[in-house]
C-alpha cells in the first residue's frame, strides 16, 4: 500500500495522462455530458496533484458513475420531485441514476422523466422493474393544459380529487369549476368559515338546534335531486343540449357513510350514465377508499373517472388509478399559480335552479337547506288534479316516460321531487294506450 501511495505522490503527471486516456476512450465510445464534469475534477487534478484531490476525484467519481451509490446520494439529497428540472440536473449530477431511468441510456429525451422509485420499501436499493412503476412525465402540465384535462375530456367526464387535508384540494376544485362552464350544486358538510367556496350557493350539513342533532338529508336530497334530473333528462329525449351541471361532493367517503344507502347507489350509477345527460360529478376525498364508494371491482366506473391527487410539499399529479388506487402514469402539474386562478372565480349565482339554498339562522350561524323548485303551474289540489284536461296531460307524459322504459318507482320520485305525485290509475292508463295500436311505437 505504501508503494501504490509513494507512486502516486511522486508521478502525478502520468497519472494524469493515463486518466485523461482512460475518459477519452470512454468518451470516443459513448459521449455523454455527466463526462465533462469529470474532465473538469481531472484538470483540477493536473493544476495542482496531489493524493488528496485524486481520492476525492476517485470517491465522487464512484459516487456518481456507480447506480447504487448514485440511487444513495439522490435519497441523502431528498430530492423531490423526479420530474421538470430535477431530472436533467439529477442526471448530470449522478449519471448513475440512468440506470433506473425508463427511456434510452443517451440524453434526455421527453419521456425520459420516467424515473420510478429507487429505494425499495425496506430501504435497500433495488431497480424496480419499469412495469411496476408508475412514470412521471419531466414537463409539469401548465394550467391551461389539466384544466382542459379536467374539465374537458370527454373520455374521463368526472373527476376524484384526493389527498391528505388541508393541502389545497377545494381551492384547486374551485380554480377548475371558475372556468367551466354550467350550472353547481356543491355539497360539504363543513361550514362556510372553514370552506366558503367562494361565495357560491352551497348545501350543507343542517343541524337541530334544539336537539343539537346533525342532519345529513339536506345533502341527500341535493344529490337525488340531480339523480332525478339525469333520468328526466334521459326519458323526455332533452339530454341532448340541455345545460351542462356539475356535482361537487366533499368528503365523500363520510357522505356517503352518514347519508341513506340509495345515496350511494345513485352516486354510483350517475358515474356511469350522467355524462350523456350532461352532467359530471366532482368528489373530493382524503384518499380513494374503494369499499366506501362502492367501486370496488367496477372498472367501468373507475375508467370514467380522472384523478388529481395532492402530496405533502403540494405536489399535484393527475391520471388514472389503478385497481388499488394509485395512479397510473402520473403527469406532474404547474400549480404555481394555483391559489390566484382560484380567487378569480366567480360562483355566486351559479347554483342549479333545481337545488335552491336558503338560509336557516340559528345559534350556530346558517345552512343550506336545499329546497325542490316550486311546481309548474297551477298547485295539486284535490279540484284540480281531478280536472280531465290536466289528467290527459299527466297521462300523455305517462305515455312518453313509458315508452322511454322508465318505472313506475322512479317515475314517482321524479312527480315527487317535482312537487306532484304519481296517480297508479293514470299510470296504467298510459301504458294501456300505449298497448293499443294507433299509440305503439314504429
């Protein structure tokens, strides 16, 4: 040891010589740009040699041609994000790294970005094999570009937007929705002072102030009666065209946990037909709870829907999930401006006619309590009602409906939420004209 370290220190020069071969060679085969951070540590050397330069020459070389040792030192440096700028610089740094890149080993092409994890759940490192993990594209999506995806793709007409509280969810909701075009029904259990949502009319949780008992129904009712309307839509031929209406359901695995049953089923089936009637749902929720919402095993509901989850740091991504809710193929987004596009929207006075917000006062400040519209024209009074021409109208809508296929259960929630109600008589008179042969269909 003493001889190598005598050599060392008294022939520096040839030392020099034979590095300087030695990268040439390498760099004659396959240039890559790292080199020319090692050609500048080697003339560092030749100006002044010495032991202790050429050993930490030697030690950061390993460090950063060495994929195991690299994968160590980016762990040590916590580096973010391996997307946007990080990535080339990453690369430079620790040309290492390449190793787990998913893309050719030369340059940094556009998805060369696809840098999985590289330290294993217990710490060790490991290549993870590129099929399991999830690529993160290296240009973050400017906001243009995932506010169309979100609002616009008519492939992925709903949206979960998940992560832990607290980190900007509503406020990238409301960013979203101040630049879609429609009519809102929005429903939170939390109170205006906590989520105000911009002004725009809401329906919260309601609450007896005499019992001091919390009321989940006004919530309830808002999303049936948005189920109500997707079927109206459908069975009198006027989806087509009709106004666009967004859904918005906070906490969604609470909701649905403290509303009735029929809550979830109706949520679950507008993710699957509502899109056609013009209507998409937005739910936000801590995480993505497959069991809670009722999905599980229903790819053809999660594939309506697009996700965009928030990390720690506020780290957006947005893409589809998979069957245990992680994202496949995460596209990073350009959030920088995330809390002023969200002060730029406008919401009051854009609730759906069909959810009205009044304000309860009490002890403990106000609700929203949403309200059916008043029915059209005259009120269902005994007189009335009996009356025949009104009779023939309700029996020739009976008639349309039926021969939409709709039944007679939701035919009376639709009378209901209406203000009306659904005579059986008129009901089977409607499909005993529909029998005849002057009313059957073509």
């Amino acid at each position: 040891m003493s001889t190598v370290l005598l050599l060392l220190t008294t022939y520096p020069r040839p030392i020099a010589a034979l590095l300087t071969l030695a990268l040439l060679a390498c760099a004659a085969r396959s240039w890559r740009w790292p080199m020319a951070l090692d050609a500048v540590l080697l003339a560092c050397y030749v100006a002044r040699p010495s032991l202790q330069l050429l050993v930490l020459g030697s030690f950061l070389a390993a460090l950063r041609w060495v994929p195991p040792f690299a994968a160590q030192v980016a762990e040590a440096l916590r580096v973010p994000e391996w997307g946007g700028l990080s990535l080339p610089v990453a690369l430079f740094a620790l040309p290492g790294l390449q190793a787990y890149v998913r893309g050719p080993a030369r340059g940094v092409p556009a998805r060369a970005a696809e840098l999985p994890p590289v330290v294993a759940a217990t710490g060790r490192t490991t290549r993870l094999d590129p099929a399991q993990a999830p690529a993160v594209h290296a240009r973050p999506l400017a906001p243009a570009e995932w506010m169309r995806a979100c609002n616009d793709d008519p492939a992925a007409p709903h949206l979960g937007i998940v992560g832990p509280t607290r980190l900007g969810k509503t406020t990238f909701v409301l960013a979203l929705i101040g630049r879609r075009p429609g009519q809102l029904v929005i429903c939170t259990p939390k109170g205006a002072d906590v989520d105000p949502w911009g002004g725009a009319e809401t329906v919260r949780l309601g609450i007896d102030l005499q019992s001091t008992s919390f009321d989940w129904q006004p919530i309830a009712n808002a999303i049936n009666r948005v189920y109500v309307e997707m079927l109206s839509r459908y069975a009198t031929n006027s989806a087509t065209g009709a106004e666009r209406i967004t859904l918005i359901i906070d906490e969604l695995s609470t909701t649905l946990a403290n509303t009735p049953k029929e809550t979830k089923k109706q949520v679950i089936e507008m993710w699957n037909m509502a899109a056609g009637a013009n209507i998409n749902l937005i739910v936000i929720d801590p995480e993505v709870n497959s069991s809670a919402w009722g999905i599980v095993g229903r790819r053809d509901i999660v594939n309506n829907l697009v996700f965009a989850q928030v990390a720690t740091g506020r780290l957006w991504s947005l893409g589809r999930i998979d069957p245990n809710g992680r994202l496949l193929d995460p596209q990073s987004l350009d959030t920088g401006h995330l809390v002023a596009l969200a002060a730029e929207a406008q919401l009051a006075g854009r609730g759906w006619a069909g959810v009205v917000a009044v304000a309860v006062s009490g002890a403990h400040g106000s609700v929203g309590v949403p309200v059916p519209p008043a029915p059209q024209g005259a009120p269902q009074t005994h007189a009335n009602a009996q009356s025949k021409s009104n009779a023939e109208q309700r029996i020739a809508l009976y008639m349309t409906w039926r021969r939409a296929g709709m039944k007679s259960d939701v035919a009376r929630a639709l009378r209901h939420a209406e203000g009306g109600g659904l005579d059986d008589v008129e009901w089977a008179e409607a499909g005993k004209r529909l029998q005849t042969p002057a009313n059957s269909p073509n």
